[in-house]
C-alpha cells in the first residue's frame, strides 16, 4: 500500500485548533487553542497522512510524554474534531481509562472546550451530563472506563485513552479496538505517561512505538510518538529535563522541575516519582528498593552447568500452594558470588496479583523458565525430587528454609528422602536475620559484585522489590510493600545470609545444628 501526505487534510485540523477551541485552564484559559510545535508534528501527521482511498494512514497513535505537558486538553481536541468534523456519519467518540474519574478528566475538558468555545463551535454540539452530541452527523462522545464489559457492543469512530499505564489488565483496550471494523477511518489515540509494569498493555504499545519510531516501514499504519529521558541519562540535568518535556516553559515551570528534583535528591523513594512522572521513564515501581540499571549490569554469560561440584548455599522460599515457589542457588568465585534461581508453581496458578502477571507466568512456564505441577496447588514432592537432584550436582554447604511456613513440612519430607539433615538450617523471617545480608545484597548489586545469567523471571522479582527499614536502618524486603512476587530475591538473600554466616564464623557454626538466625 502506499501513502501520500495531504497538507489540505493536515491544515484543515490545525485550523480546527487554532479557531474553534480554547485552553480551559491555566493562565492561558480562554485564549485559542494555539498548538506548541511537538503538538502540530503529531497533528500533522496523524491527520495528513493519507491512503490511496483517501482514509488515515495511522489507525493506532501512541503518545508518551511527562505529566503537566497538555495531554489532556490536546487529547480533547482530538476527540471533538474526530466527533464534529471528520465526516463520518454519526460518529461514536470515547474517552478510556483505568477508572471513571480518570476517563471523565478529557471528556470534561472537551465540555468546557465547548462551553466556552466559538459559536460555530457551539452550535454544532449539544452538551449534556453525558455526552456530547453532535448536531450536524449525529453520533456522541462520551466516556468510559476499565469495565471492559461495557465496552461490548460499541462501534467506535475515534478512541483516546488517557493515562494507558492505569489500565488494569487489556480487557478494556482489546474490547474498544474490536469494536472498529464498522468504521472506514477509525483512529485510536493513547496518550500517557511511563509506567512501570513491563507486562501491562501500555508497555506492550511503548515497545512497539519505540520500533515504529526506529523503523517505519515496519509497521506503517501504527504511529509512535515518546518524550522522554533515556535509562542513563543524568536524572538532576536540566538539559535532560528539557528533552523530555515538550511543553518546558509553557505548561510546566523550570522552577517546578527543580523544586520536584530537589525533593528527589532528598529522598530517595522520590528519586522514582520524579524519574517516572516528570522525566517519562519506566521505573521498575513506585517506590523501588534496587537500581535496575545496576542489576542489569550483572548480567553475565554464565550457566548453571558451568558450576557442576562448586561449593553452593541454597535459599528456599515456599509460597502458598497456589503461588510462585523459589530456590536460589549461589556459588562464591574470587569473593564475587553467582545467582541462579529455580522456581516451580502449580498449572493453575491464583495467587499472583496481576492478571497481565498470571498470563506472564503461563508464558514463562511455557518456556521452561518456571516448572509447573499439575493442579492448582504446588506439588512439593516435585520440588523436593528436583532439590535432591540439585544437591548432588554441587557440593551443597546448607539450604536455609522458614521454619514457620510450608518449608517445615518440605524440610521433614527431604530427610525422610535421604537429604542429609545436617545440610537444613532454619533461617527465621524476622528483619534481624535479613538485615545484614539484605545490605549486603544491595552493596553487591550496585557495585557489581553478584552476577546473573539474565533470568527474566528473576529481573521482575527484583524490579518489583520494595525495602522495609526499620529505626536503626536494618532492611529487609517487604512481601507485603512490594509490587509482586518477590520469592526469588528473598530465597538469594537467605543464601546469601548463610554464605556469609559461614565466612564470618567458620564451618564450625554448622556443627551445632538447629537455627542458625534468631
């Protein structure tokens, strides 16, 4: 197919801007709608770009820019001129989002549009509590939200989803977008800032945006469109600040950026906000405890093979029944230690948070990086069969368990199956047992000294990993504060724990038995 730009089509809705519509709030409130460059681009293009038969080029637009940059009222620019102007008979135009409130903020922007707009603008829109009805061709605007069941039915014309990080899971997108093959021209719009679930929808559209944008031809009807700093780019640079914020000096204050930047610099668990809300990058969780970028850094071309008959400390995590289940295997080389992790869950796993997490695990499962056991609840007999046969393969020094979870029945089970005893270690889940290898942990992180072979189940464990602290800076990671599982980082911590227990106190501290943390 080919594709030809049409300056006519791309001016008509550039003139619809600057002439019918007005800012709604800030000081600009109530001068015409004038476009900021970044915003003519995507007008332009979205709307100029055309096929043979004459319909849009682009059917799905991604836009990912920093909160405070006009999302908003741009976005109800969009869905007014895809409501009144676009020539399609009785056009059906939603505002979508994660909840009513949300989806209600551009469609109640549109409305004061209206409300204070031209009079031809007015008179070719009839507003009620609702909707907005168009007079001329018919159709509505309206919005809607994350109650994808109510989305069934709809033959959308034009859809803008605001803020896609919020989404819950895919249902509702999914649900809009099948509902388009009635319409000739439609157009969807998502508009956003960076999240930080690297399994929801939103980061499914950021990765292909981010391809469309680097090729293309690769996906032409698809168009992508991203502020925002890089990875490794000086989060404190106001230079950084500038290429990520389109709408510096009009919509958002240099003077706010540095206000919210100092707040970083003073409190870590801010660092991420900022990052996420006023730089566009895709942070790991609200409040994260290690630097992914670190842990990315330890990514080694390393297998679990490679360490056949090497010393080796075991952390055991069991979970519930119906949950992600984790062992970690660590080896110590040169005073640098080496992470593996195994991880068994039942075929009909319930208890991971996320929908879009649950269907992650099934794919991951479906890889072979995590082993399932028939049923919905674990199988430990399976995980004891694979913890006997790993403990042959390394010289073992210790497997620590929790001795008030399912790991006690575990741990009887593998001496009744010929595990030596002297090989079981309790190791308590109290933040006195986790606080020094917790701060070892993170000291080896950030300085490079763990590595890891690039386990993808692992690297989700880490990046949704939350600290708890207490008064005396003691730290430990917090099931409960966390963004999801977390099983294969507690399980290398306990190892961890115990290598360095060992280190510490000698292998004479094995000789007594019992529980080596209190």
């Amino acid at each position: 197919m080919t594709y030809y730009f049409s300056d006519d089509a791309a001016k008509r809705v550039e003139k619809f801007f600057e002439t019918q519509l007005r800012y709604v709030e800030g000081a600009k409130a109530g001068q015409p709608f004038l476009l900021e460059e970044w915003q003519r681009k995507i007008v332009r293009d979205l709307f100029g770009w055309l096929r043979e038969d004459g319909t849009r080029r682009y059917r799905i637009a991604y836009i990912e820019v920093p909160r405070k940059n006009g999302k908003s009222t741009f976005a109800a620019g969009i869905a007014l001129y895809l409501l009144l102007c676009d020539r399609e008979e009785r056009p059906q135009v939603y505002s979508c989002a994660g909840d009513r409130e949300q989806a209600g903020i551009v469609f109640r922007a549109a409305r004061e549009m209206v409300s204070g707009g031209t009079p031809s603008l007015q008179a070719e829109a009839e507003l009620r509590q609702y909707e907005i009805r168009g007079t001329r061709r018919g159709g509505w605007y309206a919005a809607t939200s994350a109650e994808a069941y109510s989305a069934h039915g709809k033959s959308p014309h034009g859809i803008i989803f605001d803020e896609l990080h919020t989404q819950p899971n895919r249902m509702l997108w999914d649900a809009m977008l099948s509902g388009r093959g009635a319409r000739a021209n439609p157009l969807v719009v998502a508009i956003t800032t960076a999240g930080h679930d690297r399994s929801s929808i939103c980061w499914e559209m950021h990765q292909r945006a981010a391809a469309a944008i680097a090729n293309p031809d690769s996906d032409p009807t698809f168009y992508g469109c991203i502020y925002g700093a890089a990875d490794k780019d000086d989060w404190t640079s106001e230079e950084v600040w500038r290429k990520a914020n389109p709408n510096l000096g009009v919509s958002v204050s240099l003077e706010f950026l540095r206000e919210e930047c100092t707040a970083a610099r003073n409190n870590p668990a801010h660092e991420n906000v900022f990052r996420n809300l006023y730089l566009n990058q895709w942070t790991e969780q609200a409040v994260r405890w290690l630097p992914m970028e670190h842990w990315d850094e330890c990514q080694e071309d390393i297998r679990l093979e490679d360490f056949a008959g090497e010393p080796c400390w075991m952390g055991l995590d069991l979970a519930s029944t119906r949950d992600i289940n984790a062992l970690s295997m660590l080896f110590r080389r040169d005073g640098e230690y080496f992470v593996f992790v195994r991880y068994w869950m039942p075929a009909e796993c319930k208890d991971i948070r996320g929908k879009q997490d649950r269907a992650q695990a099934k794919r991951w499962a479906e890889q072979g990086l995590i082993q399932q056991t028939d049923g919905d609840v674990t199988d430990y007999g399976v995980i004891c069969a694979d913890i006997c046969d790993l403990a042959e393969r390394f010289e073992l020094q210790i497997l620590g368990y929790d001795p008030w979870g399912p790991a006690r029945a575990l741990a009887q089970q593998l001496t009744a199956s010929g595990f030596p005893a002297d090989k079981l270690r309790e190791f308590r889940q109290n933040i006195g047992s986790f606080a020094a290898p917790s701060k070892e942990f993170e000291r080896l992180v950030t300085g490079h000294k763990v590595h890891h072979d690039g386990d993808p189940v692992l690297r989700w464990m880490v990046g949704n990993v939350a600290a708890e602290r207490d008064r005396n800076d003691n730290i430990r990671p917090s099931k409960s504060r966390s963004a999801d599982k977390i099983d294969g980082v507690v399980a290398s911590i306990m190892a961890l724990g115990l290598a360095l227990a060992e280190e510490q106190a000698g292998a004479s501290v094995y000789e007594t038995g019992g529980s080596l943390f209190l």
